[in-house]
C-alpha cells in the first residue's frame, strides 16, 4: 500500500552530570526510547498519522533532603490530520495529544541546604491531553498568513489540575506583505491566565497579549537588511512564575540584522 507508511525507531540516550564540588552526580547509560507511528495519504490533499513515542527525561529537581529526582518517564500518542491546498499556497494541520508521564510538583518546603530553593516531589500518572491547529497560507504572491493555536489541560491522579504555572490557551497570528524589495509583517502573541500556589500565597498572571513588528529591505541579491521590534507597546507581564521567583518578559526591543550571502 503506497498510501500507507510506517515509520519506527528507537533513541539510545546516555546523560552524565557532573557537578564541581562532585555533589549531585548523575550518570544514565543506554536508555532506550522507542517511537513509531503511521501515515497514510487518503487523497493528494489530506493525509492522517498515528504516532507514539516513550519519554525519559533527566530532571534538576531535588527533594526537601537535595536529593535529586529520578527522571520523568512516560508515554505520549498523538493523532492528525494534515492538509495542502492550492498547489501548496495553503496548509493546514490539526493534531490532539495525550501525555501520560510523571510530573514533578512544589511541595512550597525548601530545601534544607538551600531555603531559596524550594522542594519537589515526583507524581506518577500525570495526564496531559489538549490540541494544536496550524494554518499557513499565501493569499497572494505578496500576502501570506501564519496562524496558531494550542490548548492543553493537565491533571494529578485525583483529578486536580496539574502544572498551572503555564497557560492553558496560546495563541498567535502572523502577516507579512512584499513590495518589490521591501517586506514588512506584523504578529499577534496570545496568552491564556496562569497561576501558581493558592489563597494569600497565590500568584497569578492573567491573560495578555504582545504585538510584534518587522520590517525588511533587500538591497541587492548579496545584501538584506531586516528590523524586528518585539512587544511594541511594551505589555508588562510575568514570563514564568513559582513560589519564590517571578520572571519578567522581555520588554520592547529592537533588533537590526544584516544577512550577506556570498
């Protein structure tokens, strides 16, 4: 069947931590992580995938006693279907996931050696399951779309929702115009409310959304030139979040590049 592909494999991953003073030290030798997953093309326009891949995932997290964590481990399926239209001018894609693997929760206790730095505890059966779509398109041979958009809830055993420092919804939407050797696009970025802890000691950033801009000028065959300018109106916000820290985003910025190609 030619409309039908497998697709199989297996990683061998060995990872080694070495700290200076020798505490800490960690070693995992030949861990094997295999995925597989099928493909099968129903017309020219639309094709359909199974996959499946196993997780082993080393962690920096410590215990209230600073021992290290035994790595995430578990499995993840994920089932789509992909569409090209218009000789490829317009693509578009829609995948949902489920994750079952472990998690690694703030106990909110620090860590005896570091009373910065608070604990963790490793949790088994993690669930995660959500969905992406992606839309890509040329509407003109000077216009061209890029959309995005993504949802995961995830929970503990007991049904409580896990990992809330991350937001549930994630948006974003991209255009961008040619003109003759000029080029200039613009984006939206979209982020769903997040939060970490409960009652006095909950931290929560809500929803936001950044705008970024860019514009580009080919010089020569040789020679292009492009400006960025990233949160333009200079949206304050948290990045990431926990029960001792709070990270900022980036504020507006500038970044001018030039790209020679000899």
């Amino acid at each position: 069947m030619e409309d039908l592909k497998l697709i199989s494999g297996i990683r061998v991953s060995s990872w080694e931590y070495q700290a200076k003073n020798g505490n800490g030290n960690r070693e995992f030798d030949d861990e094997i992580t295999p995925y597989a997953g099928l493909v099968y093309d129903i017309d020219k326009n639309h094709s359909i995938y199974v996959s499946y891949t196993s997780i082993f995932k080393p962690t920096d997290r410590q215990d209230k006693d600073n021992n290290y964590l035994d790595p995430a481990e578990g499995k993840s399926y994920e089932t789509g279907i992909k569409g090209e239209y218009f000789d490829g001018r317009l693509n578009t894609s829609l995948s949902i996931f489920r994750i079952e693997q472990t998690g690694f929760e703030d106990t909110g206790i620090p860590i005896a050696s570091n009373p910065l730095k608070n604990a963790f505890e490793r949790i088994d059966g993690v669930v995660s399951k959500g969905f992406e779509l992606g839309v890509q398109g040329n509407l003109t041979d000077d216009f061209s779309l890029d959309f995005g958009l993504a949802n995961f809830e995830a929970e503990n055993p007991d049904g409580s929702k896990f990992n809330t420092d991350s937001s549930r919804t994630t948006a974003n939407l991209w255009a961008k115009y040619t003109i003759s050797n000029y080029r200039f696009g613009a984006g939206l970025n979209y982020k769903s409310k997040f939060y970490t802890g409960s009652g006095a000691n909950k931290i929560t950033q809500d929803a936001f959304i950044t705008t970024d801009l860019m514009a580009g000028y080919k010089v020569n065959k040789n020679l292009d030139l492009q400006l960025n300018i990233n949160n333009v109106f200079d949206e304050k916000y948290y990045e990431g979040i926990g029960a001792n820290s709070m990270v900022y985003g980036d504020p507006r910025n500038f970044t001018l590049g030039m790209k020679y190609t000899f």
